[in-house]
C-alpha cells in the first residue's frame, strides 16, 4: 500500500511539473496521467477509464495569461490510486467504486487551484532574489532561483495529491457501503455523462462560430452512420 | 560575432524550462532570461551582461511554444547590437513587448483551444474502445505541431529576426486555428455518437433515443456559455441520473413485484 501510495505521488510529481514548469508535453493530461499511474499499479484499465472520464471535463479552461485551471492532473492520478487501493482493502471493484473515487476528489481538485496559486505567488519572492543575484554579478545563484521555482510547483503538485489521496481514504470506506448498491443502477450512465458534460462545455465555450450547428451535424452523421452500417 | 549552433541548442533544451518559475509578477520573465543566458553570455563582457541580463528578468509572457520563435528572434538583434554592423529597428524591448502579446493569443487559440481537444477527441475514440495505446495515440497526436514549431520556429526566428513576423504572418495561425477548432467540434460530436450508441446497444435499447441526447446536450453547452462551472454542471447532471436510476428501480422493483 505505501509502495502505490509513493509511486502515485512520484507519477503525481513528475506530471504536475509538466503541467505548467517544464516541457508541456501533455503527459499531464488526464487520459495520459491516469493510465500511467494505473499501469504501475498493475491495472492500466482502470486508469484508461478514469481518464476517459476526467479528460475532457476542464479542457475547456485554457491556461490563458495568469488564468489558473482546475487540477486535473491530480484529480486523475489520485482517483486511480484510490480506485486500486481502496479497491484491494475492500475487496471491491467496478465502475461504482471509480464512480465513488471521482465524486470525492473531483470536488477537492479545487484544492488544486489554491495550491497552484500559491505556488506562482510563492515564485513573485525570487524575482528580488533574481535581480539582487544579477546586481552582484552572481549568475550562477540567478540560475538556481530560476530553478528553484520548479519546487514551488513541485510542492503544489504533491499537496493535491496528499489532500485528494487523504480525503478519499477518510470518506470512501465509510460511504461505499451505503451508496455500492444504488451506484449500481446508474453507474453506466454516469460514466457516460462525465465526458458528455465536458464536451458541452467544451462546445458551449469554444470560440466558434456555429459550434452547436457543427457538432450536431457531425453527431447525426456519426450516430446514423453506425444505425445503419 | 556569431552565436555557434551548440551555444543555440543549449538555449533550445533550456526554453523546456521556461515556466520553471513562472509568478504572478514578471510571469515567464525569468524563465526567458535563464534561457537566454548561455548566448548573452557569448556576446557580453563580465561588465556588461549583469546590466543588460536585468532587462531580461521584467515581465515577459507568450505561448510556450512560440517562445523560441521570439528567444531566436531576440539573439539575432542582440547579435546585431554587439557586431553594431546593423542598425536594429526597434529596441528589443519593444520587439519582445510587440510580439509576445499576438503570438500568446495565437498559440492560445490554435494549441489550447483547438489541436488539445482534437487530440484528444481522436485518443477517446480508442480509450473507449478499451484500447491501452489510447494516452500513446494522444501524445504523438498532439506533440507533432508543438516539436515542430518549437525547433523550426526558433531556428526562423535566429536567422530572420525581425522578419520572423512575416513568416508568421504568411502561415496564417489565426486562420489555421479557427479550422482547428471547427475540426475538434466535428469530432467531438462523432465521439458523443459513438459513445451514446455503445451504451444504448449494450444496454439493448432503441438506437432512435440517441439523437434525444442531442437536447440536454445542446442545454448544457449554452448554460455553460452563460458561465456556469464545470463542477456545478457534473453535480446537476450526475445527481438527476442518480435520483433517476434510484427511481426507475424502485418502478421495476414494484412491476415485478
């Protein structure tokens, strides 16, 4: 258990930083960061379906200018941690449990935007550390302080994870008895909203012109398509 | 004086760490001094590059990926300035400001807005298929463009400088991202399909009642236009399914019953 826990947190880490610090090679996207921490734990199918179900949710929240979005990332490696360890302590598996690990730490992803925000507020001190550093001729130590923002981004990172793996071990035990069976009725069809809600979102804030018009289009062609082939 | 191809790629790999430090203040302004030291360091003295390095450090941000365009850019007028062969036409300051702006808007619009949710789109097909090479598909989907313009666009940006813009301009991103864009909602609307009709099929119901999704769908797009979030559309729509699924097994526990 603390082995998946830390090999979470080092998959946490590692994206996290290419959220925003290093790279954007989009490792840190949910349908990439959730299977690979899936993958290590030993069961990639439930990362791959946490990540069908988390990715398009806040796509649409670009990371404009200073704008920060909802922590994704986290939100997705941390549901499928939850999902295989609170998965094998309970003896309980199923797209209710992944349901049940969603609902949880979807809302404390929010965490994940304090974090962020703090952590670039945190980085406004090295800008004096940088400029002194230049003022002595010191380029070496600037170079470091340019660095050590990546721990500032580090430390955000792991906290939501921390706050999302903590509140889901605390909450999920005591709420999947009372909630596995009615999960059950309607589980399929969540797992079905989840990414039509962040198509809609999607198409409700994209920045084009007959977006709805586009997409039904597509959509009935699509779907007649598959009637009748 | 020029700058030699390995001093360029060292500034190139160090670009990848551009938002290392990114704040609220100067933003990525730190970053694009870090990067660029290696090559300021080439063309100044001990005397002048602290000077000249405090410029650097005030506020600068564009897109990641067209950072290098403007660092190639830059070392090509600080190349300029030091040889004192060319008169530059603009301060670099003034360049950095001038372009940063547009090329942000740009990348913005064309990664952020349209190629991610294109990629995307096209990973989901697989990732609903239960295919594992799904999060692969996505990230060689969507890093071709990026690779490319980080690597050709900072080798422009240095041997053109200044007219860097133009060759901006003629590739026509703007243009370029609004198609992107109508092509991530053309497939974003095959995916709902696709996925509306997988479950209807496995749950053996009347293909027909696939097109009905098409309204609450509709719905929800021009709720969150009007600037609801995210989470409070999850909330609503999961909380009506899951009173919906409680309430239609209740239906068939009393029909059999």
């Amino acid at each position: 258990m603390t082995f998946s826990l830390t090999l979470g947190a080092l998959v946490s880490l590692i994206c996290g930083l290419d959220r925003v610090a290093i790279l954007q090679m989009m490792i840190s996207r949910p349908i990439v960061a959730a299977p690979l921490t899936a993958l290590f734990l030993g069961e990639p199918l439930v990362g791959l379906q946490i990540g069908v179900m988390v990715e398009l949710l806040w796509l649409a929240r670009l990371p404009v200018g200073a704008a920060v979005p909802p922590d994704d990332t986290q939100v997705a490696i941390a549901s499928s941690v939850l999902a295989i360890v609170l998965g094998q302590i309970m003896d309980a598996s199923g797209t209710e449990l992944l349901l049940l690990c969603l609902f949880v730490a979807v809302p404390l992803g929010k965490f994940g935007q304090y974090f962020d925000r703090y952590a670039r507020q945190y980085n406004v001190r090295l800008v004096k550390q940088v400029s002194a550093a230049l003022s002595r001729g010191s380029f070496l130590t600037a170079e470091g302080q340019h660095l050590r923002g990546l721990v500032s981004f580090s430390l955000s990172s792991l906290g939501t994870y921390a706050v999302i793996i903590l509140g889901g071990w605390f909450i999920i035990p005591i709420l999947w008895p009372y909630v596995q069976q009615p999960l059950s009725y309607s589980s399929s069809w969540m797992q079905l909203a989840f990414p039509l809600v962040g198509i809609t979102v999607i198409l409700g804030t994209i920045n084009v012109s007959r977006a709805i018009t586009l997409f039904c289009a597509a959509f009935c062609m699509s779907f007649l398509l598959m009637w009748l082939v | 004086m020029v700058i030699s191809w390995r001093t360029r790629l060292h500034i190139w790999f160090r670009l990848l760490l551009l938002q290392a430090s990114w704040n609220f203040e100067t933003l990525q302004g730190i970053g694009f001094f870090y990067a660029l030291l290696p090559g300021l360091k080439k063309l100044y003295g001990k005397e002048d590059l602290p000077e000249v390095s405090l410029k650097y450090i005030g506020y600068f941000n564009t897109h990641v990926y067209f950072a290098p365009l403007v660092a190639g850019a830059v070392l090509r007028l600080e190349e300029e300035r030091v040889s004192g062969t060319v008169v530059p036409e603009v301060e670099i300051d003034d360049f950095k400001e001038m372009v940063a702006a547009p090329y942000a808007a740009i990348g913005d619009a064309f990664f952020w807005g349209g190629l991610r949710p294109l990629a995307a789109g096209v990973a989901l097909f697989f990732a609903v298929k239960g295919i594992l090479w799904a999060p692969l598909i996505f990230i060689l989907l969507y890093n071709i463009v990026p690779t490319w313009i980080r690597t050709v666009f900072f080798s422009r940006g240095y041997y053109q400088g200044l007219k860097s813009v133009e060759f901006i301009q003629r590739h026509k991103l703007p243009d370029l991202a609004i198609h992107t864009k109508e092509a991530a909602v053309v497939v974003l609307g095959g995916l709902s399909a696709f996925m509306v009709f997988a479950q209807l099929t496995q749950h053996q119901l009347p293909s027909w009642l696939g097109l009905l999704t098409l309204i609450p769908m509709v719905m929800l797009g021009l709720v969150a236009r009007k600037g609801f979030s995210t989470l409070l559309l999850v909330i609503i729509t999961v909380s009506t399914i899951f009173l919906l699924g409680l309430f239609w097994a209740d239906v068939i526990q009393l029909i059999t019953f």
